[in-house]
C-alpha cells in the first residue's frame, strides 16, 4: 500500500514563508483587548532573605496596576508534585514568590502589573528591597569536596545513571602499555535562543485561560498551569505554533508562565510577561562540568580498560544529571570499566537540559583521550576507531539495532580528504597559518515515546493531522505532512498539519530527539487507521468491485482506492463521501514502542566528524576552515531539514569548542555576561565550509518508519575534533573548553 513520493524529498518548510515574511505570531505577538503588562523583579544578593520589600512607592504611579510579592501572592498548590514536569529532576520544583527565602542570584522576588512594558519595567526598578544576605558557594572547583551521587528519580528512566563497574579496571589499567590519565572542564553555557520567554494569557472567565506560550511541550505547559493553580485540564489550552529557537529551555515551564497566569487569575484580566534578555540567564543553563578520564590500550590500540568520572554543578533543591560518562563503552568495547558521575549541590539555580546534554560534554572528554593513545602509539585517528568498533553495545552487553558508524567513517574521511593528513604535530602550514586535522565520533541516543495523532478528511478529499506537538525550528511540521501524504497517497497540498495546541492529541516535550520517532509513527497509524475506514466504507458501496479485496491487496493515490493488480476495480474517495452524506472521517491513534521488545536492542545514532583548523602560529587566533560530518540516522524525512538540524549541530560545536562561556563572578554569585554583547556565539565570520553526508541506514526495529533524530547528533562529535585538530596543528593538547586563544600563544 505505498503510495506518493514525499518521505526523502528536501522539501522546503511549509511554515517557511510566514517566518520570513514577518507573519508567524509568537507568543508575545498575539492581540489581546485590555493587555496588561508583567515585568519580573530579581533578587540581586545569592543567599538570604528579604527583610522588607516596599511596594508602596510604584503602587501609587499612574498606570501600574498591581505588585505582587511573596506578602501577598495568591494561594496556590501547596503539595511538591503539583509543580512537577515531563523533565523536572529529583528534587523540590522552585516555587515563585513562595517565600522570603532567596536561593540563587537572580530568584523571582516581584512581579509588576502595569498598563505598559515600558511602565512596569520602570516601576519594577524602584522596588524597595532590604535583605539579610547568607554566605554563599557558587564555585563547582573549589566545592569538589562536596560532591555526591544525585537523587534517583523518575528523569533516571531517560536519563540511566552509569553502569556498574564492569572486570577489573585498576588491574587491567596497571598492565596497559599505552595509559592516559587526563583532566577536562568546561564552563558554564546559555541557551539564548533568539525568541525570548514569554507569556500571553487570555482570561476567558470562570478560571478558563487561553495561553500562548513559548515552550517545547504545550501539554507540559497545560499539566503545570493546572496543577498548581487548582484548574481543570480542560479549562487551560496552551498554544505555541512558532518558536524562535529553544534548544531546552522550553523543556520545563518557565517563570513568565507562572507569573503571567498568576496575575491574571488574580485581576481577571489579560496579562502578558516577557523576560528581557539578562533574565534568560537565570532560567538554567549547562552546568559546569569536570571529567577525570584514564583509558588503558594495547599495543594494537585496543582499549581495554576504561575510566571516566564526570563532576557537575546542581542546585540546592534539584538533582540535575547529566548522561556524561555512560558513552565510551557504547561505542569502545573495554572488558574493564569503572565510570562515575557525582553533582555538587551549589546556590545557583537548576541546571537545564541544553541541546545534546551530557553527550556534547562526555564526548569531548572522551574522544580527546582516544586521539591521545592514537599519538601515543602513531596509529592513525581514523584507524584506531575502526580497531576498537563494535556492533553491539558493551555497556549493556545488546546489539545495535542499526549502526552504519563503519561507513560514516569511510565516507567522511573521503569526502574530507583525510588521507592527505600528515600525522606529525606542526608539519603542515598555509602562510602563517599552522594547519591541523582533527576527527572525533558523535553518538547520541536513539529513543521513542508514546504519543497520539488524529486524521480528518473532508469531503473535498482534503485531510487535517492534528497532534499537540510543537514545532521548535526543527521541521516538524513539514516531515509530519511528508508522512501523512504518503501514508494517504495524496498530494502535501492536500493536507494540513495542525500542531502545538494542548487541545490536540498528546504529544511529549520535544527534546531528546525522539520527536519524529515518536509523533510520526502516530501520524502513520491514524493515516493507516483512516485509509481502513475508507476502504470498509468503500466495500460497502453498491456494485463496489472491492466486495472481495483484502485492504493489503489495495493502493491510495490521487484520491483513488485501487487494486494493485487490476487497477480497473477502484473506487472513488469522493463516491464514498457521497454515500457518507458529505460527513467528514476521522480517527484518533496512538503510538508507542513494544514493551516486549523494545529494551532488547541498543539504540542510537551515530556520526564521524572531521574537521580542518587553522592557528596563526604567532597570534594563537583559531579558525574552523572546514568540516564534514558523516551522520547515520535511518531514513531520512526530509534531507533539507535534516541537514539544516546537523549544521545547527555542526556550529553550536565549533561556539562550545571556541567561544561560548558564562563567567560566574564568585565574590557576589551573579553572571557578568548576561548579554548577547559578552556572551560570545560565532557570527558569519567563524563559519566556513560545512558539508553533512547521511549514510543509508535501515533501521525497522525502532519504528515502522525506520526513523531516529538528528537534532542534537550535529553537535556532539565537534568540539573533540576542533580540540584534535587544533593539537594536529600545533602540537599543544588542551581539555578546558572553551579554547581561548592565549592558550595557544
């Protein structure tokens, strides 16, 4: 029952048009009768508490509103689990304005109601605030003392804490002959995504609110407004079709939602609340992150011994973990291992999911120490992944249920031009410039969740796919209405997809890259389910030739049920509407991974990354010249979106290798570079030439689709190939990111 050809067409956005022409609303856009306008107030100390908080001042200027504080904050949930959600850690959710009690610099202590931004944003800076300030740790260095193992809690069946030590690691480590033993860091990072956070809540009366909301889960959004402020589901819908860039933060309710719905229960009014730019910083981030890493080979290169211990930063109330050290024996299959992550509770706020978390940070620690034993035993990058390849996954002792790493090797290190690499530290030059090669794998887990979609179709033979997912930048809309024209054999102009609303089928956060493995196989099912409707209704005709067909004997195309092998017995889509009185045909389906079967492969994607830098040898000034990532994905939807996720991937990897870095000044706990002019990220001028290849991968064990993710897989393997490439060069071998030039000097 195949039908038209649209999966693996680069077919353009189909939202496209209205990003680029100004006409997409986000959620700060949208009109409201009778706006009012939220600005949040934020503590300035780290550690305390407010004395007195005087509002007295600004309730009295023309056009604000109201002041809303921990003194006088309407009731709320008073039970922990009514704040969680889909991606909540272990631990206490932080609750605004719930007390006088200031745990991290920049803590929501106010929130100003006033006719105008501009006023509110006025009146929030005249707020009298007297606190009683606490000594304070915000330094993950020099608090390693205090390290623990975190909390167990539900985010572990997503986010698995490392495996068991597995032989004897000491021993084997001990009788290697080639032994690394190498410390790496990195500092803390934002997200700052382009659209900044915010909330537009429509009071429709008797406690029904309309929101729209910047978030990567509008049910997530939905479940948490309803807890924590006693509504009933059904009386909250979230809205959020454009996204201007989340990269995580919209994986957990932000403070503007709570703030906003809070006022506008509180007024009965239309009540919107943006963060500015400096208030992004204090939302979550990438924890700072330390790894020990110690890997023992033999003389061949094999890795038989692996260690890797990983220290990140957490908050006081919330066990934030990362996935960083489970990955070398995913791929590198050591008989002794011994892997280790411990968190340091310190006064910051929680840590938060940041595009491939864990992955990008375990990656780099771990494919620096590969490129070290590489050296150590002049055995070529490229030649000692391949010694150590595996097909299954040694940390679970499962096979892969596809893994084309092999041939993104070979075809990137073709396509880059690898071979023409001198292996000798310096000895290659262009000018001034010193020139280097550098090569790492990327990994990254390949997962699937449930999820449900619906398909209506009218009698114009026009079909609606509704499912609450969003749509984060990534193509969902385009690759979802790819899937349906082909599961229903008609044109993609044929078809809507309608998404991003709360009222629509479930649909998860969207992270993790599991959203295309998850809401498409849903979206095929309600096609499926939908094209089964049509053909009962069609047997059902009188003088029908299809009385006596089985539906996998049938095809859809062009509004067509025909028979395969005799296509002069068909029925018309628009005949059965006709017997249907006009009446639109819909089903609901869900989807979801086989409980029996599901955890008994390993799954993942994978890519191999290669990359040419160039350092003036006098200044120590780095440049990516050029980079090709051979990625190993399954099928590919679209490979125009595809391509674009991976190259998004590709750049974020050179900004965490060169550029990207939160300065936390430790004497007053408060980041200096809040901004977007400190805060560095590349511009045009870092950027050079980037070239993905996808791989042909057939994968049927993950979904019917043969579908895995690609939006963070881009980034993972690029910061250990720049820092190889730029060893390659110079012959100088840094593990702090990011990578300052002065290093080099």
């Amino acid at each position: 029952m195949k039908n038209t050809p649209s999966v693996g067409q680069p077919i353009n956005r189909l939202e496209g048009h209205l990003k680029v022409t100004g006409k997409a609303k986000y959620a700060a856009e949208y009109d409201a009768r009778d706006l009012l306008y939220g600005y949040i107030v934020n503590s300035t100390i780290t550690k305390g508490k407010i004395k007195t908080i005087d509002t007295s001042e600004i309730k009295k200027m023309e056009g604000v509103v109201e002041v809303f504080t921990h003194n006088n904050k309407p009731s709320t949930a008073w039970f922990d689990f009514k704040y969680a959600d889909m991606d909540a850690p272990p631990g206490t959710v932080f609750k605004p304005l719930k007390d006088n009690i200031i745990r991290y610099n920049g803590q929501p202590i106010a929130l100003v109601i006033a006719e105008t931004f501009e006023m509110a944003r006025y009146a929030a800076a005249k707020i009298k605030v007297v606190y009683e300030e606490e000594t304070f740790e915000t330094n993950l260095k020099t608090n390693v003392d205090k390290a623990r193992d975190p909390k167990k809690g539900l985010a572990s069946l997503l986010k698995p804490p490392p495996p068991k030590p597995t032989g004897d690691f000491e021993k084997e480590y001990d009788n290697s002959l080639v032994k690394t033993d190498s410390y790496f860091s990195h500092g803390t990072e934002h997200h700052n995504p382009m659209e900044m956070y915010a909330s537009t809540v429509i009071y429709e009366g008797k406690d029904k609110l309309t929101i729209y909301d910047k978030t990567q889960g509008t049910i997530n959004s939905q479940m948490y407004v309803a807890n924590v402020f006693g509504l009933k589901m059904k009386n909250v819908q979230v809205i959020s079709p454009f996204v201007g860039g989340g990269f995580g933060s919209g994986l957990r309710p932000q403070q503007q939602l709570f703030m906003a719905v809070m006022a506008s229960l509180a007024l009965k009014r239309n009540v919107r609340v943006t963060l500015d730019r400096s208030q992004m910083y204090m939302i979550g981030h990438r924890p700072p992150t330390l790894q020990h890493t110690k890997f023992g080979a033999d003389k061949k290169g094999k890795v038989n011994a692996i260690y890797h211990k990983a220290i990140g930063e957490t908050s006081r109330f919330e066990d934030y973990v990362e996935i960083v050290v489970n990955w070398a024996n995913m791929l590198y299959p050591a008989e002794n291992t011994l892997l280790e992550h411990e968190i340091v509770p310190l006064d910051v706020y929680s840590p938060l999911d940041m595009r491939a978390p864990g992955g990008s940070t375990g990656m780099h620690a771990i494919e620096v120490t590969m490129d070290e034993i590489a050296y150590q035993l002049n055995i070529d990058p490229l030649e000692l992944r391949l010694i150590n390849y595996s097909e299954i996954d040694k940390s679970s002792d499962k096979e892969y249920s596809s893994k084309e790493l092999r041939k993104c090797y070979l075809e990137g290190a073709e396509k880059f031009g690898w071979k023409e690499r001198n292996p000798e530290p310096r000895s290659m030059k262009r000018g001034n410039k010193l020139v280097g090669y550098g090569m790492a794998t990327g990994i990254w887990d390949a997962n699937r969740i449930f999820g449900r979609a619906e398909a209506i179709m009218t009698s114009d033979g026009k079909v609606e796919i509704k499912s609450a997912v969003t749509d984060i930048g990534t193509g969902t809309k385009t690759i979802m209405t790819q899937i349906a024209a082909d599961e229903l054999g008609i044109p993609i102009e044929d078809i809507t997809f309608s998404y991003a609303d709360s009222k629509m089928p479930f649909a998860p956060i969207q992270g993790g890259s599991f959203t295309t493995a998850t809401v498409g196989p849903a979206v095929q099912n309600a096609c499926q389910a939908l094209n089964k409707k049509l053909f009962k209704k069609a047997k059902d005709l009188d003088g029908s030739g299809l009385k006596n067909v089985n539906f996998k004997d049938v095809t859809f195309k062009n509004g067509i049920i025909s028979v395969k092998n005799q296509p002069e017995l068909e029925v018309s889509i628009k005949d059965i509407f006709t017997a249907n009185n006009g009446e639109a045909i819909r089903t609901t389906n869900a989807a979801m991974p086989n409980p029996l079967t599901y955890g008994k492969k390993a799954r993942a994607v994978h890519s191999a990354v290669f990359v040419e830098v160039e350092v003036d040898e006098e200044l120590g000034v780095i440049e990516v010249k050029r980079a090709v990532t051979a990625v190993a994905a399954g099928k590919i939807i679209n490979p125009k979106t595809a391509e674009s996720q991976v190259l998004g991937g590709m750049i974020w990897g050179i900004s965490k290798a060169l550029h990207e870095e939160t300065i936390l000044d430790h004497q007053f706990g408060r980041y200096m570079n809040a901004n977007l002019g400190e805060y560095h990220i590349p511009v045009h001028a870092d950027i050079h030439d980037l070239e993905v290849i996808f791989v042909e991968e057939n994968d049927s064990f993950l979904n019917d689709l043969g579908v895995k993710g690609v939006g963070e897989i881009g980034g993972v393997g690029m910061p250990p190939a720049i820092t190889n490439a730029i060893f390659h060069a110079t012959g100088k071998r840094i593990y702090d990111l990011p990578i300052h030039f002065d290093r080099l000097m």
